[in-house]
C-alpha cells in the first residue's frame, strides 16, 4: 500500500508542478502575446474569437461522463477485473458518439439562427463568425469521445502525464500562433491553431494509453443495467457542469445581442485576467478526489474532511489573497501598460468578478466533497438557479452597461451562490463551515486588507509607468508576504511555503 500511495503523492506533486508551469505560459503569453494579437487582427476580431469559442465551449463538455469514468475504472481496477473496465469504455464510447450526433443536429440549428440571435454584429461581422463557428463545431464534434481520454488517466493517477499534456497543448497553441500571425494569417489562423493542437494532444493521449496501460476497448459490449448506473451516476453532473459553464460562455453571447462585438472583447480580457486568478489559487483542484474518498470511506457525513480543507483552504486563500490585492492595487495600471487606455474598463470588470473567488476558491476541498458523496444532485439544482439568474441579470445590466453590467451579474450569482453552497456544506455534508470561515478567511484577513490599505494610499502619490509598476508591483508582493509570515502563517504553512 505504501508504494502505491508515496506514486500518489509523487504524482500529485508533479501534476501541480507541471500545472503551475503550464500557468506561466498562459500568463506570459497573456502578458505578451494577447495585446499583440488584439493590435493584429483589431478588437471586433477578437470579440468574435472569443464569442466563438465561448459558444462552442458550452457544447464540448463531457456530461459527468470522465468523473464516472474515474470512478468506474478505480473500482475494477481495486477489483483486478480488467476485462470490466474494456467492456465500460466499450459502452462509454457508444454513449458519446449517441450524445455527438445529438449536439450536431442542435449545432446545425444554431448556424442557420445566428443572424437572428446576433443582432448586435455586422454583417461582415456575421459572415466572419459563420465560418470560425463552422470550424470550431467540427472540431468539438472530433473531439468530443476523447474526453473520456482524461477520465483514464486520473483513474490512473498519471496526473504527470495529463498535466504535461496540458502544458505541451499551451505551448504549441502559442507557437503557432505568433508564426501564423507573424506570415499575416489573421482571424482564421487562430481557429485553425487551436484545432490543430488539440487534435494532435488527443493523437498522444491515445498513444500514451494505448502503449502504457492495459485497456483494450471492448466495442461490441453492451448493458442496460451499466448504463443506467452510469447515468444516475453522470446526469447530475452533467447538470451542474452546463450550468456552470453557463456563467461565464454564454455571457460574450448576451454582450453580442445587448451591445455588440467591443463589449465582448473588453469581457474578453476581463473574463482571462480572472480565469488567470482562478487556475493559479487552484492549481491542485481536481487531484485531492482520491484523498477525501478515503477519508469519507465508510462514513456518512463530511465531518473528517474539514481538517483537510482548514489545510489546503489556507495555503489557496493565501495565494488568491495577494493575487486579488496585488490586481487591485495595481491592476488598472497593468491594463493600461499592458493593453492600452481603451480598455480600462476591463479592470473594473475583473475586479469585480475576482471577488467572489477570494472566498469561493479556499472551498474547493467542500466542493471535492460534493462529489465523493454523490451529492451533486443538490449542487445541480443550486447550479441552474444561479445560472438563470445570471441570464435574467446579465441581460438586464449589459443593456444598460455593456460588459460591466455582465460583471456585476456575475459577481452577484456567484456570491448568492456562494451562501447557499455554504448552507449545504453545514446542513447536507455535516461540516463545520464556522470553524473554517474563522480559521480561513478571519484569520488570514489582516494581511490582505493592510496591504489593500496601504496601496490605495500609495496609488494617491504615483502616476502611470512602466518602473512605477515594476517597484510599486514588488513591494506590495513584498509586504504582503511579510505581513501573512508575521500575522497568519502557523507553522505547517510556513514548512510548506519554505519547501515551495
């Protein structure tokens, strides 16, 4: 057991640390490469870019199914049946080419429908996004199977492996952009890229597998009384994923019928700078699904795992506290240095939808719990009112604000949603969210709002520049982290952030 359990942990180091390279590349390209790319094919084409692939990115969901696959696989593997986990994917991969020729049909009809639901676009504008949606929804038709590829690995724990392919997707994605852009390809070019990419990462997922692992697809396999099991199992969180993917996809496509292709691009940059926030405090999440289903293994509440998300929600509440802080501070410089006056507003926008995530994210743990204890369904229901109370608000305030009305909306569901998950976590999983909320968030505040405090007064005395940003940037990183050592770090903390 101790082999097996030292690999996991060693997988799960190097998963993080690879997932933490591959959040660098995204946020030097970012720094880099996006206001380059904005500045080459102008601010409408990269509204449409990105209404193109939030659109389509709220098809190319896996539909509960790579969880089920994780769970599924991990327990006949326990059972040393490896003729069960070929006849399951088997049955999996039918499923998914059921549900493919489903989401074509309803593709098909949004393609005939996008002038009408697109009023706000030219008609150039129209004609230009026909054809990137045509090229993006072949791909998630394509692609759509192999989502089953992740589910595989992580049942496997070869987090290494699919985190190097993350990484590996990002840089190729970035190289051939810059070279596409740089011959003076244009919108195109970048749709093409991406597809490119990520049909040749499912080529090496497929390879990797198929050479390491002992699966052999079983097509011929079917079971009624399997199936059903795996969508009692899926559809719950099929629900919960739609809708959440909800918040923040179907938002360019508000912008783009409420008030047009610019907005969408300034929600754009806002919406990647607060992603960028999310995937940074969160590095980890999805790896700790194995530790808290052994922790939970024979229990029925979640009442154990809360020293566990105490651990983990401090070290992400740290991270997410200077992130939110240091944006705050100097974040409307940045976005003036980095993608020009025009888009200041974006700052706003940003700051506004980051706020939730400073206390949503250090609950990741409580969410990972939802899962092990099969609530999801709870969580679904939550989900889909969240969800169409953003479309209910976000329509509303975009007509009257553009992108900022979006980020208002999406700040206010979240924070509803927040307060309600809250409620489930202590009522339905049994965990003491008080003694988190004092131990997390009241204990590790004092840094943050002395920091937050002391650079608004220094913005009063500093104007914009490039070594104003630089200087002004590294003290506030400099006594935040001074402050949270001095004030909020005990001493496990402190071991890890050292061994960091």
């Amino acid at each position: 057991m101790k082999p097996r359990y030292d690999n996991s942990i060693n997988q799960i180091k190097k998963g993080a640390i690879i997932s933490y390279l591959a959040i660098g590349v995204s946020l030097l390209s970012g720094l880099l490469y996006t206001p380059w790319m904005v500045k080459q094919i102008g601010v409408n084409d990269y509204g449409l870019y990105t209404l193109a692939t939030s659109l389509i990115s709220i098809f190319l969901i896996d539909f509960g199914i790579s969880e089920a696959v994780s769970r599924f696989i991990s327990k006949y593997n326990a059972e040393g049946d490896q003729k069960k986990v070929n006849d399951f994917l088997g049955l999996i991969y039918k499923l998914y080419i059921l549900i493919d020729l489903l989401i074509l049909v309803v593709l098909i009809l949004v393609y005939f429908f996008i002038p009408v639901i697109y009023m706000e676009l030219t008609p150039g504008e129209i004609d230009k996004f026909k054809i990137i949606y045509l090229i993006t929804s072949t791909f998630s038709i394509i692609s759509l199977p192999f989502i089953t590829l992740n589910g595989i690995l992580t049942s496997y724990e070869k987090f290494k492996t699919l985190k190097l392919c993350d990484l590996v997707n990002k840089l190729m994605v970035l190289t051939l952009m810059v070279i596409a852009l740089t011959l003076g390809y244009k919108l195109y070019a970048l749709v093409l890229v991406n597809v490119f990419a990520g049909l040749f990462i499912i080529v090496i997922k497929l390879f990797y597998i198929n050479n390491t692992l002992p699966i052999r697809v079983n097509f011929k396999f079917w079971d009624k009384g399997l199936l059903k099991e795996v969508f009692g199992f899926s559809i719950w969180a099929t629900v919960s994923t739609i809708a959440n993917r909800f918040i923040f996809n179907i938002t360019p496509s508000i912008l783009g019928a409420v008030s047009g292709s610019s907005q969408i691009g300034l929600f754009g940059i806002a919406s990647t700078l607060e992603g960028y926030a999310y995937i940074i405090s969160g590095a980890v999440n999805g790896m700790f699904l194995p530790r808290v289903s052994k922790i939970l293994a024979g229990k029925k509440d979640g009442k154990h795992v809360l020293p566990l998300m105490t651990k983990v929600g401090r070290i992400q509440y740290s991270i997410i506290g200077l992130i939110f802080v240091g944006f705050a501070i100097v974040g409307k410089e940045f976005i003036y240095l980095w993608m020009g006056e025009e888009f200041e507003l974006a700052y706003y926008c940003a700051l506004i939808m980051m706020l939730p995530g400073v206390f949503r994210v250090p609950q990741q743990i409580a969410t990972t719990t939802i899962i092990a204890m099969n609530k999801v369904k709870i969580q679904a229901y939550v989900y889909v009112i969240i969800a169409a109370l953003n479309i209910l608000f976000s329509s509303v305030l975009s007509n009257f604000f553009g992108a900022l009305g979006a980020a208002i909306s999406i700040c206010i569901v979240y924070i509803i949603r927040l307060i309600i998950m809250n409620v489930i976590y202590y009522k339905v999983l049994q965990i003491n969210i008080f003694s988190f909320i004092k131990d997390c968030y009241i204990n590790m505040a004092p840094p943050m709002l002395i920091t937050l405090v002391v650079g608004f007064i220094i913005n009063q005395f500093t104007i914009y520049s490039l070594p104003t940003f630089l200087i002004k940037g590294t003290f506030i990183v400099i006594l935040y982290i001074i402050l949270l050592w001095n004030m909020s770090l005990n001493h496990y903390e402190k071991s890890f952030f050292k061994r960091v």
